[in-house]
C-alpha cells in the first residue's frame, strides 16, 4: 500500500509507509538528566467556538496524553508555548490546566513544572500591573503543589524601559517565590513581540542582564530554559551559571549535542519537539545513562529533522505538527486545534511531518496512522 503524499510544487508523490514501529514500553525516569515534555493541549472537537473566543478543552484527552509521558519517565512542562498559551488558550484555560494536571501528577507520582506569566493583561500595561499579573499565576501554581516555570512576558518587553526593569520585576518575583523556579528565555523566533528581551535587542547584552538576574538570587534559580535555537551562545550561557543552576535546552535544533554535552558540562532538556519524541527520547536519554554517548546520539540524531521540519520558521506555528502528529499516533480522535490552528501549516508541510514520524517509527499502529493521513489528504482533494 502506499499514499500520494502532495508536495510543494503540486505534484504528488507515492510513499510507502512502515509496518511495524519502535517497541518502546513504558519504563523508568532517566537518572542522569531531567527531561520535561512540554506538552500540548487537546481541544474539544465538538464544542461551539470561534478562533478567538475561550478555548474548550478535552480535559479527558489532555491529562491521558499526559499519563502518557510520565509512563515513559519523562517530566511535563505543563501550561507552556507547546499549550498555546497567549496562541488560543488563554489565561482562565490554563489555570485550569496546571490545577488539573498537577493533581494529576501527584496521583501517578510524576513530574511536572507549570509556566507562570502575564497572559491575563489584555493591552498595554505598566509595570505594576505586569508585577501583579506574574503575582497572581506564580500563586496558582504554587497553591496548585507545583514549580514555577517564569515565563517571557510580552507585556514585559513592551513597557520595560532597560535592563534595571528587568532586574528589579524579575529579582521581586524570585524573592517571593517559595521554591527555586526555571527562568525562561523564549526568542523572537518563537514569538516576535519578544524581540528585545533582557532590555537590549543585542543578545550579549541581554544575555549580561539574564546572569545578573540569576546571580543576584541563585538559590531561588532551580534552572534556565533558554530557547534561541542557537547552540553555541547556549553552551556558553551554561558555562557561566553559577554552581548548581541548571541548563534546560529549549533548543529544538541541536538538542542531542547539548544533551550530551561536553567536558565542561551539559544541558538538561525542556522541550516542545519531546511531546512527539517522549518514548523515543526517554529511551535515548537511557541509553546515555549507561555512559553510551553514541548510542545516544544514534538514537537521537535522527530525529532532528523531524523538529527542523516541524519548527520551521514561521516557528511560532510548530504546534500544528505536533499536534497532527498526536492524532496520527492515536493519542486523541482528531485534528482540531483550539483557535483553529490546525490550519496554521500548509498541506505539504504536514505531509512531510507524517513521512519524516512514519520513517523513524512513532506511529505505535502505523496502519491506524496511515488511514488517518489518508482521510485527511482525501478531505482536501488529494487523490489516493
């Protein structure tokens, strides 16, 4: 059997899809990195909505996709870009989701960090009220028995004046917080209205700003997740980071160098390309538990053009891939995304995101997957 897949140019092309996919059972956390999914959300198909009203959730669906990788031994990164937030889900929908699935958690022993930001300030703000939005989610999360993850704050990079705001909004939050968070430095890659963040759109300069906010409070700085999809300047922020701060890739290009690290040192991971990765990621950090550095990577480097196919630019638009690629593998019944971003990718982009999965064996039932795709080809005129 095979399927037309289209390709940019209009042709189609046959492919022939796999039979048989990876054996990766359920097993244990990786002990010598810690590994968060940042996971997506599965909206509720049925529920009578528009693009930019509330988002309506299958809260049945989302906390089974998170079942899901924590029974691997991966952490979740819960209420991040990945569950596009300030994409479609908004403030009230992800106050919901860190309540539910820190529970969650806590029934089934996994673990799990939730974003904190300011997605509730619906125009411009000042700098008080930006202080009081982070106050009012880093309460909820932690009420909720969770770590805080702060998160980049538009609101933020639109009224902060230079670095001293920075410095100031963000050393209040980490003197308040009762446990050590994970700073988040999110590019303009991912979200333009981020450009200029750390107060100096020269990223030497903002770089400076983001060590003096860690170093002014390292005790309450359980970590950074840096996600500027440049390896170099992150292996070089991690060598900088004061004793017993951690370095969480967010680098969805480079990942398995960083993971693996060098003499100096290494990255742990928090990312959004290890929501359709999870078992075949925990795996490959399993291998590298044994000291297995090129097992590691043979597991892992082939799956990196999958995520530079997934997170190409306009990058801010990889949850459409992935989300696909959750219904594909069966994790929930359809593909629909809350605030319409299903149509956020092209059909030969989401093509290529099925032949890139299927080749390394994602799909646990690839016949279930290939008659998913084939509707979905059929749906927009794709011959079969």
């Amino acid at each position: 059997m095979t399927v037309r897949l289209p390709s940019p140019d209009g042709s189609t092309r046959a492919y022939a899809p796999r039979t048989t996919p990876l054996a990766l059972p359920p097993a244990g956390k990786p002990a010598s990195r810690t590994v968060f999914s940042a996971a997506h959300v599965v909206a509720d198909p049925y529920a009578d909505t528009t693009p930019d009203g509330p988002a309506a959730v299958d809260w049945d669906a989302t906390l089974a996709f998170r079942r899901h990788l924590w029974s691997h031994g991966l952490g979740v990164a819960e209420a991040m870009d990945t569950a596009q937030r300030g994409m479609g889900l908004d403030w009230a929908g992800a106050a919901e989701l860190i309540r539910r699935s820190a529970a969650e958690a806590r029934a089934v022993g996994g673990s799990v960090v939730c974003g904190v930001g300011t997605d509730q300030l619906t125009g411009p703000a000042g700098l008080p009220e930006i202080r009081a939005a982070y106050e009012e989610q880093l309460a909820v999360v932690e009420e909720a028995g969770a770590r805080a993850v702060l998160m980049a704050s538009r609101a933020l990079a639109a009224a902060a004046r230079g670095p001293e705001d920075y410095l100031d909004l963000y050393g209040h939050l980490l003197r308040q917080a009762s446990e050590p968070v994970v700073l988040h430095w999110l590019g303009p890659m991912f979200d333009p209205a981020l450009d200029g963040y750390w107060g100096s759109a020269d990223l030497d300069t903002a770089t400076g700003t983001f060590l003096d906010v860690i170093a002014a409070h390292p005790d309450k700085v359980d970590g950074i997740k840096v996600s500027l999809l440049d390896a170099r300047r992150e292996v070089e922020l991690r060598r900088r980071l004061p004793e017993g701060v951690r370095c969480y890739t967010g680098d969805d290009f480079h990942y398995p160098e960083l993971i693996a690290g060098d003499e100096q040192g290494f990255s742990h991971a928090l990312l959004g390309i290890f929501d359709p990765l999870g078992p075949l990621a925990a795996e490959a950090v399993r291998i590298l538990d044994t000291g297995d550095v090129e097992g590691f990577r043979r597991t892992l480097d082939p799956t990196v053009a999958l995520s530079r196919h997934l997170f190409r630019p306009p990058t801010r638009f990889y949850k459409t891939g992935v989300v696909l690629l959750a219904w594909l593998a069966g994790h929930q019944d359809h593909f629909t995304m809350v605030g319409g971003l299903q149509s956020a990718r092209s059909l030969p982009h989401l093509a290529r995101a099925y032949e890139l999965a299927d080749g390394l064996g994602l799909f646990p039932d690839p016949a279930l997957a290939e008659s998913r795709m084939r509707a979905l080809l059929t749906v927009h005129g794709v011959p079969q």
